[in-house]
C-alpha cells in the first residue's frame, strides 16, 4: 500500500503486526486520553483488532489481506463520519506509539514504522478542531499525507 521498501519483513510480518495491533487496542482502552477515540468503535474490539492488523499489513509493504477481507481500505472515507481533529489523532498516536515501543526493540525500525504511522494519521484528521472540517480549513490532505491517500487508493 504505501512502503514496498520491506518494512513489514523487517518488522517481523504478521507475527509482529498481531501483536501491535493486540497492545494497540489495550493502550486503547487503558489510556484516559484515548476514552473517546475507544469510544467510537462501532464494531467489537476483536473485529477492529483484525481489521487493524490487515490494514498494517499492506501498509508496511506486507500482503494486502485488507482488500481481501474487507474492500478497498479508503480509510479517510470510512472515517469521515467520525470527527478526528488534533486530539483525537495524538490520542490514537500515543496508543501506538506505545504499542511500537513494547513491540518494537530496534530504535531505528521503530521511529521509521512511527514516522510512516504518524503522516497516515494526520491524513486521517477531518476536522482542525471541534465541528470545523479540516478540509473547509483547508489544511487537510497536504504534502505527504496526501501523497499516502493517493498511494492507499491506487493500490
């Protein structure tokens, strides 16, 4: 999807990736910070859970098995009911970041999987702040991370 470098071998594959996602989703529910991204998961936490780690997949350069599962990922489209400002993407980036850092052992490895987590999340932003869209702010989908959306689209 977006990195055809080998980060997902170099990762560790699917093993790693399961247990990302796996401690992703307790710092999910652990961090007070997180309780309303948590909460706006519709589906069950095992559900999410394997969505997540199919996604992952394909976004570190790995087998596509989201397609396969689920449809194209259009990911910014599938979350745009949900109002993902600046609070809501740094609450969903601690969760990972944390998740990376018990996951993850090489520094090095880690910040470039961080890096590349990071630009997708600000991607995901819909909103600059509470009920003002980020794309009527204009500052949405710029530079990188719209290169990414356009990656995860054609791919």
């Amino acid at each position: 999807m977006s990195n055809t470098s080998g980060l997902y071998a170099r990762l560790g594959g699917a093993a790693t990736l399961d247990q990302l996602a796996a401690r992703f989703y307790v710092w999910m529910r652990e961090l007070p910070e997180a309780a309303a991204v948590h909460a706006m998961h519709q589906m069950s936490l095992d559900q999410v859970e394997a969505r997540l780690r199919a996604f992952l997949s394909a976004f570190f350069g790995g087998p596509d098995e989201y397609r396969a599962r689920y449809g194209e990922p259009m990911m910014r489209r599938r979350h745009l009911a949900f109002a993902i400002g600046p609070g809501e993407r740094d609450a969903w980036l601690a969760c990972m970041q944390r998740a990376l850092d018990e996951v993850v052992a090489d520094t090095t490895l880690r910040a470039e999987a961080y890096a590349q987590i990071a630009a997708f999340a600000e991607h995901m932003r819909n909103r600059e702040v509470a009920g003002v869209s980020a794309h009527e702010s204009g500052s949405a989908c710029t530079g990188r991370s719209h290169a990414l959306h356009i990656v995860a689209a054609k791919s």
